[in-house]
C-alpha cells in the first residue's frame, strides 16, 4: 500500500485569487514531494470534493490525510472537514482531517522573510514597529497562540509589535499601524497570518497602506517554507492511520527553518 494521500483543505467560497493562489500552494508541495499523491479540496465549492474522490479512486489510493488551510486555529476545524472526510471513506478511501496548520512558530521565520522582502521592494532602510495580524476566528487556544506569537516577534526583533484581530474589513490593521504612529513610530511594516491574498488579504493591506504602514507582507501561501508546515500535519494524521504500532513517516529530508525560536 502507498502513502497516504495529502488532501488539502480549503472552506472558503470561490474566488480566482485564492484558487489560483491554493492551486499554487499545492503545486510547489507536488515538486517538492513527488512521491506523495497531493490534491487540493476546495469545500466551498461544488462539486470539488465529488472531483477529488474520483481522482484518488482512479489512482487507487486507499488512504488520505485532509489537512485544513487554516492559520487560525489550533486545534479545531470546520465540520464540512469532518463531512468531507466520513464522505471520502464511505466511497472506500480511508480518510482522517489532521490538525490545522495553525499559529505554528515557523509561521514567524515566514513572516520575517515575507516582511524582509516587503522592506526591500519599498527600499526602506529603517523600521522601528511591527503590526502582526491575525485574522478572527480561531478556536481559544490559536488565539492564545497568537497573542504569544506576538511577544516572541517583539522578543526578537527588539521592537514594538501590536497585535491586530482582523474582521476582514482592513479596520482592525489600520488601528493597529495608527496606534504605533501616535507613539512617534514612523516606519512601521505589518505582517499578516493571510494564506492567500483573498478580499480580507486585499481589504487589510490597503488599510495598512492608507495608515501609513511603510511594507506590508505578502501572504504567507507564498512562501516555500509552507511546505514544512503542511508536511508536519500531514504526518501526525498519516501515523494515525495505521494500525498496530505507529511507524514513522518522513516529513522532509530538510525539515527546517530559517532560525530556531521557543516552540510553543
């Protein structure tokens, strides 16, 4: 019997910038583990789980490990996963939704390359603030996780972070980038856990800009150090698929990140 597959899971509805950007994300996960059997389940849209049971049945996969594309959360995940996967294994394909990718601390290695990389294109040569933003909605614990993320980013970098809790209408960045100026800080970049640069991405950075944030970030799809996060989800759920004793399951022959830091 082969890997399991990884089956990633988005329950947005659809738009071409967050498709186009999911189809991105599973596309470098593909080159990057062409020995692993990679779909992508967007469950806001119909009927894109019916096309992915029939191409994992058409290859012949017995197994498959949904991970959710949420940053969000910790620990909990939308019940349409929880529905996706009883579906998946009623049509013989043994399935299990993982953890959500989450605030993970790797999430912070991305953002400092994300944000190094906003700096560069802007040309800015200083910074004395950061806005870290979250987008609402996780469970307790990734909120908790988040407000952590937060101090370890301040920790650092040396810097003032303010945390903004996103609805989706930018109102919460632009808070957060003005509250940093009223304290005399001027070159302020904002960071965001956004996977794809959906409305919400779109709304907060040009709230961002409009405050007067000098870079904002791209979002965190983007990034090749994704992978490794996804990965790491994915094997937890595959070793929860087998039965007797669990066996280990290569997450990647180069798993890590640009610094160490404090897990959490």
């Amino acid at each position: 019997m082969g890997a399991p597959a990884v089956v990633l899971a988005d329950t947005t509805t659809a738009n071409p910038d967050v498709t186009s950007a999911l189809e991105a994300i599973s596309g470098r996960l593909r080159a990057r583990r062409p020995d692993l059997p990679v779909y992508l389940a967007e469950l806001g849209v119909e009927p894109n789980l019916d096309r992915v049971i029939v191409e994992l049945q058409r290859e012949h996969i017995e197994e498959a490990v949904f991970v959710p594309l949420d940053l969000r959360s910790a620990i909990s995940y939308p019940k349409e996963l929880n529905g996706a996967a009883q579906q998946t294994s009623q049509a013989g394909i043994r399935s299990i939704v993982s953890r959500p990718i989450g605030p993970a601390t790797e999430l912070l290695n991305i953002l400092d390359e994300l944000v190094r990389d906003a700096l560069h294109r802007c040309l800015a040569l200083e910074l004395d603030a950061l806005v870290l933003v979250a987008r609402e909605g996780g469970d307790a614990r990734g909120s908790a996780l988040v407000a952590r993320r937060a101090r370890q980013w301040s920790a650092h970098h040396r810097l003032p972070v303010q945390l903004a809790i996103e609805t989706g209408d930018g109102s919460a960045t632009a808070a957060a980038v003005q509250y940093l100026r009223a304290q005399g800080r001027r070159y302020v970049a904002v960071g965001g856990t956004f996977l794809t640069p959906g409305p919400a991405y779109q709304a907060h950075a040009q709230a961002a800009q409009r405050a007067g944030a000098i870079a904002v970030a791209d979002p965190v799809g983007v990034s090749p150090h994704l992978n490794q996060l996804i990965l790491a989800r994915y094997a937890f759920g595959a070793m929860e698929l087998l039965d007797g004793q669990p066996q280990p399951v290569v997450v990647d022959a180069d798993y890590q990140f640009l610094s160490s830091r404090e897990r959490g």
